[in-house]
C-alpha cells in the first residue's frame, strides 16, 4: 500500500476508536411525549411532522446582509473596473491608429 493510503487507513481507525469510546448520550426525559404530541397535532390521517422554520436572529440578519450588499459591490466595482480598462485598451488603441494615419 502507498504512504497515503497506509495514513488514511490509520485515521479511519483512530476515528472509529474515538467513536466507539464516545458516550451515548441520553435523551431528555419528555422528548418522546414532545414527539407524540406534535404526531397527534398534525392529525391521525396525516402522520408527518410539520417544521416550521425559525427565522434567524436580528443580528444574524444584519450580518448575512452586509455580507451580500459587500459581494454586490465588489462583483460590480471589477466588473465595472474591467469594463473601464477594456475602453481604455480600445481608446489607447484608436489613438495609435490615428497617430499612424497622421504620419
């Protein structure tokens, strides 16, 4: 076997060792009747728990948002930036054109 896959392999067991040695961890008390009570809330001919998604918090919000509005500026500003020195090229290059026509 090759030297990454002898470590890989070594890992994986390392791994399953640590997860073996973990404690299961018991649930509360009160989460089964937790779970019965949102079964027999949904209704006995629909069976299926209804998660209604927690919306994020204030500041979470600010955060996702500043980050987006700071990705828009700078998708626009290199777009833009690009565009401004294609011009440019594209001026530099009609000016040389010109010069030659005027020899």
């Amino acid at each position: 076997m090759s030297d990454k896959l002898q470590e890989d392999e070594l890992l994986n067991r390392y791994l399953n060792r640590l997860l073996d040695d973990m404690p299961v961890m018991e649930p509360s008390g009160g989460l089964t009747n937790h779970i019965m009570k949102r079964i027999s809330m949904t209704g006995a001919g629909n069976a299926s728990l209804t998660v209604q998604p927690s919306s994020p918090a204030p500041n979470r919000r600010w955060r996702n948002g500043a980050i987006a509005l700071v990705a828009t500026v700078l998708f626009i500003q290199s777009g833009l930036i690009h565009y401004v020195l294609r011009i440019q090229d594209g001026v530099i290059q009609l000016a040389d054109y010109i010069q030659q026509i005027a020899r």
